[in-house]
C-alpha cells in the first residue's frame, strides 16, 4: 500500500510545488493511516487543512485501497 500512497502523493506534488510547498510521505500504519508531513510554503500555510483534506486525503482515499485516512506529522 506505501507504493501506491507515494505514487498519489507524486502525481500532486506538482500543484504544491507549484505554489512553493511540498509533502513528503513518513508512513502508512496497518489501520490505513498515512502520515504525511508538508514542507516549505505548505507547512504553514493557513489552508494547509484545507490542503490535506480536500486535496491529499481525498486523493489518497479515492485511489488506494485501505487508506482510511492521513494525518499531518510535524
């Protein structure tokens, strides 16, 4: 599942990237829970949760089987 986790999370980092952010994958816990970490102009960011929710985890949970959610670590 960490595969297909870190092949989602490529094919948005151009749109982070794009507004000077990025994200990077930490990990993917037996329960489906993807930890993710945002860096540069995304870390922090006051629509950084707007970010994570509507764009990654939306993505993540659409596309992966067994991604039940993602959480931001710092």
């Amino acid at each position: 599942m960490k595969e297909q986790v870190q092949e989602v999370i490529n094919k948005l980092r151009p749109f982070l990237l794009r507004d000077g952010g990025d994200v990077e994958l930490v990990d993917v816990d037996e329960d489906g829970i993807v930890q993710i970490r945002l860096m540069g102009a995304c870390g922090n960011c006051p629509s950084s949760m707007i970010t994570l929710k509507a764009g990654i985890e939306r993505a993540l949970t659409t596309e992966v089987p067994g991604v039940k959610g993602i959480e931001q670590v710092f």
